[in-house]
C-alpha cells in the first residue's frame, strides 16, 4: 500500500526543507511505504527553491505562480498523488511528524474514510495560546450546530482520507482559503462518508510566528472563515449545491477534473 503526502506550503522558505526532511525520516522508520508531494502555493519567497534541494525519489516538488490558497494547493496536490490513503499535513511544522504514522494506523485500525488529528483528544500533548484555544472552542461549537459532525477539532492541520472520498468530494468544493477543511469534512459527511474519526496529535506552537489578534473579529482570517463556514452551510441545505442533481454547477479546475476522473495520477 503507497501513502501520499501532501503538503502545501505558502511563504515557507525558512522551514520547508527541515519540514520534508522530518516527515521522510520520520517515514521512513514506518512499515508504510510512501510518496511526498510538495505544493508550492505561489510563494514570492524561495520556498519552492528550498524545497526542492531536499531531493529523494519518492519527494516531488511543484508550484504554480499566483497564491491560490490551501485548498488549490491540496487539490493540485490530488491531481498528482498514486497513493491510497491520502494524507495532507500543514507545512511549519507544529505538528510532530509521528502523527502521520499514528492517523495511518487509526485509518487501517477503524477502517474510516477519514482520520483527523485532534487537539482535544484526550491522548493529544498541546501547547498553544490561550486566544487560539478560545476560537477553537467558539469554532467547534458553531461547526458542531451547522453541520452535526461529532467531532472535538476539525481544524488540526493533520488529516487522512481515503482516495475514493476524495475522487467523490473534491470536484464539488468551492473554497479554496479559509474554510476548506471544514468544507471538504462536511460534504463528505453530507454524501455519506460518516466512519470519521480522531487520533492525537503533539504540536509545539511557535508563539513568536502568531499573528492572532487579540479582538478576534478583528482579524480577517477569523472573519474569513466565518464568512466561508457560512457558505458551506448555505450551499449543502439551502441550495444543495453539493447533491448529484447539481453537477452541472460545480466549478472545478479542468486539468484536476481530467485527471481525477480519468485516473491519470501520474506527475508532470
């Protein structure tokens, strides 16, 4: 069994190479045999150069010219992923790369569509600031009124899926910055993808790179991913825009709708 993991990176130059070095070493101690795809969301700065000094055979690097956002990127990623389960795990490196192998492990344990790290798991060691821990909270709460998902944390940046989800889910997702992860979660449990479940995570917050604002609304990201979650929520029971009867509306990229539908994986 091939695992992919992909990871988008945006203005990472300073910590990418680290990043992919940490996760292929950190693999490579598994029993999962695997593949690293590296996206490059337009960066201005040298992140793709970066990445790409990190060279392996199993480590591909790409990058298209103007930021997209995350969801582009993961979805650009997709398009050039052979594995199966998919992974996706933020670039930073907050997250302690062994949490790969342990959602791998609870993916094939469970046998789930979906594995999310969890800051709340029980089992999780954590250390963030207490104003992210306050919008987690607020956040969980609205996600967990809007859309019914029985989960503690949606937003760790650390998830697995299997392959056929997200052949199903991706061409029909319109957000591509703020609110993807929750968009592609509650699609997937709107079409039926309900074996969701979450593993521990260890994450170091690296207090000097915060950018939080102390007034929460006052930050457009905040206000960003109120005004997408929203949306999401109006799209799937409002306009169901998500339901097979409306795929003639769904706005996919042509090149990823190709390649996903045709099963033509292989890289550029």
């Amino acid at each position: 069994m091939l695992v992919t993991i992909i990871i988008p990176a945006y203005k990472k130059e300073k910590t990418i190479k680290k990043d992919i070095e940490k996760i292929f070493n950190t693999m490579k101690e598994t029993r999962w045999d695997f593949e690293i795809v590296v996206v490059d969301d337009g960066s201005p700065d040298k992140t793709f150069e970066e990445a790409r000094k990190f060279k392996r055979p199993n480590v591909f690097v790409y990058r298209y010219e103007n930021n997209r956002g995350k969801g582009y990127a993961v979805r650009y990623g997709m398009a050039r992923a052979n594995g199966d389960p998919i992974v996706f795990i933020d670039s930073g490196m907050e997250i302690n790369a062994n949490g790969v192998s342990m959602i791998l492990e609870h993916m094939q344990w469970y046998d789930a569509d979906i594995v999310m790290g969890s800051k709340r798991h029980p089992a999780s060691k954590v250390n963030q600031p207490l104003i992210r821990k306050i919008y987690s909270w607020g956040y969980h709460f609205l996600i967990k009124v809007l859309f019914h998902l029985r989960l503690k944390d949606t937003q760790t940046g650390l998830k697995v899926y299997k392959r056929k989800v997200l052949e199903d889910v991706l061409p029909r997702l319109l957000v591509k910055r703020f609110a993807f992860d929750i968009e592609l979660l509650a699609v997937a449990h709107h079409l039926g993808y309900t074996r969701i479940y979450e593993a521990p995570v260890e994450i170091e917050w690296d207090f000097a790179s915060s950018s939080f604002d102390k007034f929460l609304f006052l930050s457009p990201y905040i206000r960003g991913m109120l005004h997408d979650t929203l949306a999401v929520f109006y799209r799937i029971y409002i306009l169901r825009y998500y339901d097979d009867s409306n795929k003639r509306l769904w706005k996919f990229d042509k090149e990823l709708e190709m390649r996903i539908n045709t099963g033509e994986m292989k890289k550029l």
